[in-house]
C-alpha cells in the first residue's frame, strides 16, 4: 500500500513555516535582499527559533531530529518565497553539511561550532572545491600533515558559499584534505575530512565573487596556509573524509530539489496571476492555447518532480532510520532530483517570464532573481550536472562502465 499524505505534524510545520514566510520573505523583502547584497539583519537568528539551521540532526545533539521529508518541505518553502534562493542556501548548506559534520565530528567541534550555528549564532559551510576544479572530487591538491597532536593544513578553496556570513559570524567549513598518497585507481581514499574554522589563523580570504544571483549570500576563496588544526577537528576516521563529502552532497542535492520546486511553483503561480488579467487581441491571454499547453506541460512536470524529491526524502529517512536502502541506491535518485529539478525551474521560471513579455524582462517583476539564482544549481553548486548524470550511469551499468574507471 503507497501512502502518499505528509504527518500532520509535518503539515502542522509546513504551514506554520508558510505563515512565518509570508510575513518575513515577501517579494519586497527578497528585492531588497537581492539589491543590498545581504540577508535581513535578524533573519538567521529568526530562522534559529523556527528550529531551521541544521533541523536535521538529533535532539541530543541540539538539533531538532526532523526527518528528510520535513527538511524538504522547509526547503520547498523557503524556495517558493525567496525566489532568489540566498536564504535556502544558507538553510540547505547548514541542514546538509551541519547533518553530516555533526554525525562524525567531536564532541568539540559540536560544542564549539555547529551547536553555535544551531542557534543562528555560526555558520557550518562546505568547502571541497578547490581552484583546479570541483567535479573530481577525489582529485584535490590541499593537503594534510599530521605533527604531535596537530595537523598542518595548505591549500585553496574556491567557490565557497556563505564565506563572508562565516567571517562574521565565526563559523567555518567541512574540507577534504589529502593526507595520505591515493592508492592506483583509489584516488578517494587517503582524503581526511576536517573542521576549518574559517577565522583561524594562517586562513587567508582570497575572493569575493561578483555573483550573477544569489546575492544575499556570499560565495568566495580562502587559502589555507600551515594552519594548525587541532586533532579533534578531524572529522571522521583518518582517510574516510571522501565518504563523508558524499553524505553531505546526499542532504544538499536532496534539498536543492525541494527548493527548486518551490521557486518553480511559485513562478507558475504568478504566471498564472499575470496571464488571467493581462489583455491581447481582446482577450486574457490565458486564454490562449499556445499558453495552455506551456503551463499544462509545466505544472505536470512540476508533480512529478515533487514525487520524486518527496519519495527521494522518504528514502533517504528510511536510509538513515532503517538502513533499508543502500546509500548508493539513494545517491541514485538524488542525483536524479539534482538533475532535473534546477533545470525544469529555469525552464518553468523562463515561461513564465515569456508570458510577461517586456515587464518580465524587469527588475519590477520578481522573477529574473529566480533565473540567476536557480542557475546557480544549473551550474554546478554541489555538483555539476554531468556529475549527475554520472553517478545515475554508474547506478544503472556498473562501475566497469565507468569513463575513468
Ligand atoms: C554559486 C556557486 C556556489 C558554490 N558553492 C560551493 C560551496 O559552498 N562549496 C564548494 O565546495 N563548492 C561550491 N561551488 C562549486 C561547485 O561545487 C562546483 O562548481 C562544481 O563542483 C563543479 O566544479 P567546477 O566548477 O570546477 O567545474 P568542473 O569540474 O571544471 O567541470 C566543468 C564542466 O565539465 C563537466 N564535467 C566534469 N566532469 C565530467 C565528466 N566526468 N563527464 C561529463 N562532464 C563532466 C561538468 O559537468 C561541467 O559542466 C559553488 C559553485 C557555484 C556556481
């Protein structure tokens, strides 16, 4: 028997989220986000209280034990109202890769860092990408030397979302290190993941990038030059860390689906607010066909890619609850969700742009923040398209049918 109805706690949280939303990230609020460069001063703490930053880790460890489904839904939520996608980034990078930090680091790390940005005071990022390239993960150059009871890390990041937010507010990143030599075709193994506070010293701010959307988030470099990590800020076993980057992709490509149906509905939504006032020839142009056919097209393609994230949740939970599935067998239709969804949110943000004719094509209308912010996940952030399409290839043939295997 296929259940196919969210708890009632769960749609207990989704409408009181969808209330908080309304008030906090109306489109006016989003434009000036989109316009100052920042978050609204007292968003994160606010965020804090609703039991956001890192919903997913336990409530032993200071988290608030949400399953994956009601993640997704708070993801999904935050997309549809902040079509500019800044602030489910900073929700999405925290509920991943805080979930994925705090479910290896010690009790220091949990201390010092994530509990600190469980309450919207610090900031759990990602940082594996490095300046020669970001797809080929097991591939980076930073490196780490273990000296007595200290590990010396060099290297560069690149890329890196919330760099700023993390100065401010003390927080720092999960990073994969290379501390042993990568063994023949094992280049995974012998990388250590890390907490790297990003205000530690002999960490260098190299970059801030002039985004094309986004923009209430920063996305920027560091160097990383004989920085003394302690030893407990390993994360995980020593040579594990390429496994535990692929934990914390799991939660961020999972909830990067439920954001872009978010954004994705709500610009169906005000196409179709727009096309039933809007005249041509006489007539509402909602009236139509060639406009019929674009949105009918869309708003199918849209359910059925919230089954697949909503069912892609369920899997992950019972992952995680029940060991039922395999974690590659979910990697599978996460990457499916990574896929399609930034793509059909484009194509569906594009559409309903197209239907507005010039004023689309405007800074009045909400919905050019959406097409630069969604093609961020187009792009590559948490992983390339192609990587995608790789890791579902591998999935369905076999490692052996693997282009560099
Ligand atoms: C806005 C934004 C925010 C980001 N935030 C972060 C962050 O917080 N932390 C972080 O670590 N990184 C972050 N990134 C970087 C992101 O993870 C990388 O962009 C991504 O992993 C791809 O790496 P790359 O850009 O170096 O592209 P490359 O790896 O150089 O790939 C370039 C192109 O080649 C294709 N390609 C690569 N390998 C294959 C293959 N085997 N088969 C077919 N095609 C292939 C890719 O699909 C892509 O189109 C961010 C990126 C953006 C755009």
């Amino acid at each position: 028997m296929v259940e196919f109805s969210f708890t009632e706690q769960q749609e207990m949280f989704r409408k009181i989220l969808h209330e908080w939303c309304q008030k906090n990230l109306t489109l006016e609020k989003v434009r000036e986000m989109d316009t100052k460069g920042m978050m609204p001063p007292g968003i994160v703490k606010e965020m804090a209280n609703l039991g956001l930053h890192i919903m997913t880790a336990p409530q032993e460890h200071g988290g608030t034990g949400a399953d994956w489904v009601t993640a997704c839904i708070a993801a999904q939520e935050l997309g549809y109202h902040d079509i500019s996608i800044a602030i489910p980034v900073f929700f999405l990078v925290q509920s991943s890769w805080g979930f994925a930090v705090d479910r290896h680091c010690t009790e220091r790390v949990r201390k010092e860092y994530v509990n600190k940005a469980m309450r919207g005071e610090g900031f759990v990022g990602i940082a594996t990408t490095e300046p020669g390239g970001g797809s080929d993960v097991a591939a980076f150059k930073s490196t780490g030397k273990k000296e007595g009871n200290e590990w010396i890390i060099n290297g560069e990041k690149i890329y890196i979302s919330g760099t700023e937010e993390a100065v401010k507010m003390d927080g720092g990143f999960f990073i994969t290190v290379r501390t042993a030599p990568a063994p023949p075709r094992a280049a995974h193994k012998g990388m250590t993941g890390f907490f790297l506070p990003i205000n530690m010293p002999g960490v260098e701010i190299t970059k801030r990038f002039d985004d094309v959307g986004r923009m209430g988030i920063s996305t920027g470099g560091f160097a990383m030059k004989n920085v003394r990590l302690p030893e407990d800020y390993m994360v995980g076993e020593e040579g594990k860390g390429f496994y535990i980057t692929m934990e914390g992709f799991d939660g961020a490509r999972l909830l990067i689906g439920a954001t872009c149906i978010g954004a994705a509905q709500r610009a169906l939504e005000l196409g179709m607010d727009y096309i039933k006032e809007r005249k041509a020839f006489g007539q509402p142009i909602g009236k139509f066909e060639g406009i019929h056919f674009e949105l009918a097209d869309d708003w199918a393609q849209l359910e059925a890619l919230k089954s697949l994230v909503y069912r892609t949740a369920w899997m992950m939970d019972e992952k995680y609850k029940h060991r039922r599935f395999s974690p590659l067998e979910v990697a599978q239709y996460i990457s499916a969700c990574k896929l399609k969804c930034p793509h059909f949110a484009l194509h569906a943000i594009e559409h309903a742009m197209l239907w507005m004719g010039a004023y689309g094509y405007t800074k009045e209308c909400p919905l050019e923040m959406g097409w630069r912010g969604v093609m961020s996940y187009c792009i590559g952030a948490e992983g390339a398209t192609n990587i995608q399409r790789v890791v579902i290839a591998r999935e369905l043939l076999g490692k052996e049918y693997m282009a560099h295997k």
